[in-house]
C-alpha cells in the first residue's frame, strides 16, 4: 500500500477468488475489485473422507460422565443436533472430545471446528473446506447447503460463542450432518437438544482427586475432600487445579518452583481449603518469572489459545523477530520455554490447545495478575505487526482470531497506530484466504484506527474494502466516509444546503470530480488529499449519513450491489415533546415470576457523541449510547441464581440486540427474550416497541460466602459502537448451604429442546 505511514504488503496476498456469483481481485496496494462471472462457478469436488484440523487427542478415560455420553449417542442417532453447556470448567470440551475420539475409532468420518472468537460465516467456510476440494471458493449459502447435504459425518464444533441464529445458520450448513456443538451460554433452538453438564457426584469427584494427587486419599484428608468436593459442587476443574496446587507444595521447598510431576507428600487436610485468592496468590509466588510472563500473555488473549510462534513472537516484544522465522513451525516452537510451559501445564493453569497453549480457567487469569503488570495491549499489537510481515497467508487465517482480538483490545487502549498496521497486513490474507467474516472485522478496526489517526490514506483503503466486500456478497453498499457514491447529495439531503454543497465540494475536489479520464480510482484519489476526506468524513457525521460498515450480526442482502448510497435518518436527539431520558423496567425473581415487583430504572441522560480522534470507531455510523443501572443481585448462596427481566424501553432500530454479552460469564449470563426485529443497518429512530432481556447472577459453586461479584452488560449497535451499558452487582449469602450439592444422580432424560 502507498500510504504516508509507509505500510507495505507483500507476500502472497493477493489474487482471485469467487464469491457466489462474483469474481474478486484481492490487491494489497489498490484494494480489491469485484466483477459478476459469466460463467458457471468453479468446480467443487467432495473429498473422499473430511480433510482439515486433526482431532485433539483421545481424552482420558471420563468419570461419571457414562451417562452424559449415552444421552448424546441417543440424541444423535434420532437426528437431533446437540448442544453441551455449562459452567467454565465444568469439562464440556473434555467431553466433546472423548465423544468425538469415541466416534473416530468407530469409523465414522469427524470434522473438528475449534470456534473460539471465530465468526460463524468463517465456521461454515472452514466445514466446507473440509468436505470439498474447491480452492478460491466461497459459494453461497444455498449452494453450500446444497453440496454439503450429500455429507454425510460428525461435526463437532467446540467453545461456540455465536447467538443462537448463528447457531442456526452453522447447524443449517450442514443438513446431512450430525451436528454436536459445545456452547459459551446455552442457546435457545426449536429442533436440537440440550444437555447441561454440571458437576460430578461424589465418589466419581473423590476418584478425580486421587487422579490428580498420584496416590490415594488417607482417612483425614478424605473429610476434607469431602467437605471441598460439597463447597464447590463437584466442579472438575476447581478440584484439579487445587489438587495440583497441594501437589507443588509438597514437591517445592520453601519458596521453590514447582517441579516435575510425582507423589505429593502427604499433607493435612487444610491443604484441600479452597480460597481463591489465597490460592492465586499462593501460586502466583510458587512461578518462575518465565513462568508468570507466559502466563499474562496467555491471558492476555484468553480464552484462546497461542501457537508457539505467536507466544515466542509476543515475548520477544516488538523488536523481536519478524519474518519468515515467526511463521509456524520448529524454529517459533524452539523459542518457547518449555520450562515455563511445564511448570503451567504441572499446576493445571495452562492446558495444551491445537498445538498451542491456553489459560486454564478463572484462577489462571488470577495468579497472572498477581505475577506482574498486565501485558501492554498495543504492544501485542506491534509485536504482531513484525510477525504479520513475514507471515503467509495461510498462517495469518490461522490466527485470525487471535490477531481480531489482539486488535480489540488494543484498540480500547488507544494504540491506534499499532493497529491501524496490524489491521493493514492481515487484511488482504483474510480476504484471500475467504475467512471474510474475520476479513469484516478487521476492516472495521482498521476504520476506526485510521479515523482516530486522521490516516487518509489508510482511511479509504479500508472502506474500499468494505465496499468491495458488500459489492461481492450481494449485500445494500453504502458509503463509508471518505468514498465518492453520492456524498455530498446525501450530506446535503440531511444536513442542509450548505454542508452537502461543502461534502460535495471536499468530495468532488479530491476524487477529481468522478472524472473517468484523470484514471484514479476512488480509493487513490481520496488516499492523495487528507484534508479532503477528513472534511468529508466530518461533514458525513455532522448531517446525519449512517452506512453498513464493520457490524456485527448477521448481514443479509437488502438491495441492488451497484446501488451508490444508503442514507438514514438523522441521529437520536431528545425532541422538545418527549423526554430525553431512556428509562428500563425490571422485573427481579429467582426466577422471575408474574407477581415479580418491577422498579424503574432512570439511567445516565443519552447524549449524541462528537466524534474525536482520541477514542477508537468502528463505523462511520452510531446510535448514541445508553448507561442504565439495576439494583443489586443476592444475596444468594454459591451455586444457586437470582434473575431479574429488564426491559429497555427506548431501544432503537439501530441497536443490535444480537451482540448482547456480559463482561463476567463465570457468574452472570445475559440473553435477549423479546426485541423487535429490526433492519440491518437500521435507522436511528424508535424500535416497534421494547427489547426485554434477562439478566442471571449465578455465583460459581466455589465462591465463598460474602462475596461480591460486578459485571458489565453490553448491547453494540449496528456498526459495533457500544450502544448500552448496564453495570451489574452481586453478592453470595453469608452462609453456604450445609447440604450436599444437587447433581444429577442418573443419565439425564431426554430434555425438551432448546
């Protein structure tokens, strides 16, 4: 790319491939072009057995779960697709992939999805791919339906954390398959079924200790163990991790690192007392400083796993190696210290991932805050830039959504111009290597990097992407600030004669008037005056122009590819008439019921933002945000939940209720019940009515009594800005229940779908 930031992408990046019906030219330095074909699409020749990611190795022999696995055959074999949720570290993954190793050694013909932070367009790209040989090819929905439903295997799909029309779209890609799906939050579904995994029972939890501590159970620690397994429900990964902690500390001396695995010697029963941040800090205090950098980085992109040359890249810090040398392969895994990888793995707080590395859970993220400063967010970013150049493209998919969160977090901590490059190299490798669902959000980043830079030059090379992209799968093509389709018509349409005629003028002067004969594209002529496109782009914002760029969601096509322009409403503003403050009703119960007291929340005044170059964007439209607030959650004891239903009721057509997340999944979930249907992007204007969304506090089994635990609910609107934020607060009773826990005593009947 010609830019003034001297970005330069080279490498095979570029290229041909056909989207449906289109043919598009990938072109690092000029942007892509799209074309419809003439002729027929390309051939797709089905594999005679699944290609793609190897299965992770057999699991060990499961306890307790015989009922569980027998519940899956039988839903399977009736049809049904299949969920498996559940607390984190409960062992959903655990059990996919026994389930999935189980089938493999049967013969049945497995494709294996990890789909952490993966987009649910690039899932069925990636199954696909699987079940045919057709490179440079992403063929339409339909056609992909079409050609997998002669496919005739087990898709199994793990840490899942799509919406549940996600859910749907990846289920409905492949009609002839058997469909098993591990869930970050349970998703509700008319034709699957849903097992819920919660803890084991005792003497298969007792079997899980003695595992983990390499000998038997004496007599007095037995109560103890007891007493641990009933406090935290039987929750298989908080009762490793404290196993392997009483494990090290009988293997360490005074202050001394963990060493090889071995038989602890014995210890007295408080060594089985679980108090998490005794116990991080305990751990914390037994690592290595090599140890306790490897861990903040893991944590730094958790829950997904680093490869060895993304971990040695990242610890060698920005003026580390780059090039061809930290692609994948022998020489990035030779720079991992294998010392600190052991002493991770020996205390369960790093765990082995597709050939790379992850945290372990909630405790691992703790220990690593007490090991040292977090990791710098925009120095992840640069210390990938260096990877990125020396990458191919078929190693840049693969950490695509490493590199999309890298991006996010930096992003938040203002490291622009980090991620602006990073943005500017992954890029075109996306696009050619047809994950376009990550491709979209990288673009979107990059957006919103370039405009807090006033990056022109990069500014426009990223819309004409996204206009490029839209143009190629068919969808409504807007325009992004900066492109001359009609610009300063609409400017003028809804800001007024004066500043369409100034869009017009900015727009006009840089793009050379739309002249056919000066040869400049769109995107060259804006990147050659600055001062242009930032006008432009102000005056965009200024009158009110919303476009389709970067959301999130589902997209679907909604008019003509060649039409220039989509132009909106003017933005939220309180009128004269009607109150200026959103208000939302909630309705509180564990859970809730009819006769549940509502309360009316009145939330922080929803202002329209100015744009400024000091916070990231993600497109060049926004619904004003909108702070609401709820009354505390609890007390409740730890494993037992208190709801409350909200209802918002100035929600917008703009506001995406598919992108609702809470901060805390370990101890909150969230899910939309009832908003309107809206258009995508929609115009920012009052919904058909309100969007009414549940909020559950659901302590883990091992929080100690008194605790309190805060969270953050975020809903983005359609161009990914943070639309509405509700702060959360809840407490676990100050007495934990004396009774055993409640977990399933016999194989679970079949549960009614959803």
């Amino acid at each position: 790319m010609a830019g003034g930031n001297g970005v330069h992408v080279h490498g095979d990046v570029e290229g041909q491939v056909v989207v449906g019906d289109r043919n598009v030219v990938i072109n690092a330095e000029r942007g892509s072009s799209v074309t419809v074909r003439s002729e027929p699409p390309p051939s797709a020749r089905r594999r005679a057995r699944p290609a793609g990611r190897a299965l992770p190795h057999r699991a060990p022999e499961l306890l307790g779960r015989e009922g569980e696995l027998a519940a899956l055959r039988r839903w399977l074999s009736q049809g049904h697709p299949v969920q498996i949720c559940g607390p984190p570290g409960v062992g959903k993954s655990v059990l996919l992939r026994r389930f999935a190793a189980d089938a493999a050694a049967r013969g049945q013909d497995v494709v294996y999805l990890p789909a952490a932070g993966a987009p649910v367009d690039d899932l069925v790209q990636e199954l696909f791919q699987a079940c045919y040989e057709a490179p440079d090819y992403k063929p339409a929905p339909a056609v992909t339906q079409q050609l997998m439903a002669s496919v005739h295997a087990l898709v199994v799909v793990d840490d899942f954390q799509g919406s549940a029309e996600d859910l749907t779209e990846l289920v409905a890609a492949a009609p002839g398959c058997d469909v098993l799906v591990v869930t970050a939050e349970r998703q509700e579904w008319a034709e699957g079924r849903t097992l819920r995994l919660d803890g084991l029972l005792e003497e298969p939890a007792l079997a899980l200790l003695t595992e983990e501590l390499g000998r038997p159970l004496r007599g007095d620690e037995r109560d103890a163990a007891e007493r641990l397994i009933a406090t935290v429900r039987g929750h298989p990964l908080t009762l490793v991790q404290a196993a392997a902690a009483l494990r090290a500390a009988g293997r360490a001396g005074p202050g001394g690192p963990a060493g090889p695995a071995g038989p602890a010697e014995p210890a007295g029963p408080p060594g089985l007392a679980v108090d998490e941040r005794a116990l991080a800090v305990g751990l914390a205090g037994e690592l290595s400083d090599g140890a306790g950098k490897l861990l903040r980085i893991l944590c730094a992109v958790d829950p997904l796993p680093l490869s060895p040359a993304l971990l040695s890249v990242i610890a060698a810090g920005p003026a580390g190696p780059a090039g061809p040398a930290g692609a994948a392969g022998p020489a990035g895994a030779a720079r991992v210290d294998r010392g600190a990888v052991a002493e991770l793995e020996v205390l369960r707080l790093a765990s082995p991932e597709g050939g790379g590395l992850r945290a372990t859970g909630r405790l691992a993220c703790l220990v690593a805050e007490r090991t040292g400063p977090a990791q710098d967010p925009a120095g992840l970013a640069a210390a990938l830039v260096g990877w990125a150049r020396g990458a191919t493209r078929h190693d840049l998919a693969a950490e695509s959504a490493v590199i999309r969160r890298v991006l996010e977090v930096a992003a938040l901590a203002g490291g622009h111009e980090a991620v602006r490059d990073l943005a500017r190299f992954t890029a075109p490798a996306l696009a050619r290597s047809l994950r376009w669902g990550a491709w979209r959000q990288v673009l979107g980043l990059g957006a919103g990097a370039a405009r807090a830079l006033g990056a022109a030059a990069d500014l426009a090379y990223f819309t004409h992407e996204e206009e490029a992209r839209r143009r190629a799968l068919g969808l409504a093509v807007g325009v992004a600030a900066g492109l001359s389709f009609g610009v300063g018509t609409a400017a003028g349409h809804l800001g007024g004669p004066a500043s369409g005629h100034a869009a017009s003028q900015a727009v006009g002067h840089a793009a050379g008037h739309g002249s056919a004969a000066a040869g400049k594209s769109a995107l060259s002529s804006f990147a050659a005056n600055p001062v242009a496109i930032g006008t432009a782009a102000a005056l965009l914002v200024a009158g009110g122009v919303f476009v389709a760029f970067a959301g999130t969601g589902n997209e679907s096509p909604r008019a003509d590819p060649t039409s220039s322009i989509t132009t909106l409403g003017p933005t939220r503003a309180p009128s004269p008439t009607t109150s200026a403050t959103p208000t939302a009703t909630v309705t509180t119960g564990s859970p809730p019921t009819s006769a549940a007291p509502t309360t009316t929340i009145a939330p922080a005044t929803a202002t329209t933002p100015v744009p400024t170059t000091g916070q990231p964007t993600y497109g060049p439209g926004q619904c004003p945000p909108v702070d609401l607030s709820v009354d505390p959650f609890g007390p409740v004891a730890a494993g037992q939940q208190d709801s409350k239903s909200v209802t918002w009721t100035s929600y917008w057509e703009c506001d995406d209720e598919k992108t609702l997340t809470v901060s805390d999944p370990s101890a909150w979930r969230v899910r939309a019940t009832s908003c309107p249907a809206t258009q995508k992007p929609g115009p920012p204007r009052s919904a058909s009515g309100n969007c009414v969304f549940e909020v559950v506090f659901i302590p883990p089994a091992s929080a100690e009594p008194g605790t309190t635990y805060t969270a953050e609910v975020r809903m983005r609107d359609d161009w990914g800005h943070v639309a509405m934020t509700l702060s959360l607060s809840g407490s676990t009773a100050s007495a934990l229940p004396t009774g055993p826990a409640e977990t399933p005593s016999s194989p679970p009947s079949d549960p009614v779908g959803g």
